[in-house]
C-alpha cells in the first residue's frame, strides 16, 4: 500500500457516516451473540451426552448413538475444513 492510500483510509474512519448508512442496534447484537453461545452450548452437551455419557465409545452399548455422534463430528471437521480452505 501507498502512504497516500494508506493516509486515506486513516482519515476514512473520522469521517461521518452517511444517513442512509445501516446502523447497528447493540441489542440486536447481543440477541445474535447469546444465541450463537447457546445453540454452541446445545450442540456441545448432545455431542458429550453421545459421545461420553455412560462409556460413550466402546462400550457396545449405543452402538447406534455412537454411530451417529461419529457422523456428526466427522460432518463438522469437514465442513471446519471446506470453510477454512475458502479463506
């Protein structure tokens, strides 16, 4: 980058805002943020209930339930994988 373009773009953040610029309610933020925490929360406590909950792998009970806990996280490190690969 230029010192010219860089000056700019420094100077861009001082800058008013247009009025039709989009603004950001901080309630809605925090709405997006404690839900994001619990549907992650949600998604951590099935996969340990499946996963760990009374011997989870192993055992051979649950076979079915550890089965399915196995294709979840195996979908989610391939789709962790796919998203970081895009960047």
């Amino acid at each position: 980058m230029t010192p010219a373009s860089l000056w700019r773009s420094w100077t861009a953040l001082f800058e008013e805002e247009p009025a039709d610029a989009p603004r950001y309610d901080p309630v809605h933020l925090a709405t997006v943020f404690v839900a994001c925490q619990a549907a992650a929360g949600a998604l951590f406590w099935l996969l340990w209930t499946l996963m760990v909950y009374e011997g989870g792998f192993g055992t051979g009970e649950g076979r079915l339930g550890n089965f399915a806990a196995g294709l979840i996280l195996a979908a989610a490190a391939l789709a962790l994988r796919r998203a970081a690969r895009k960047k």
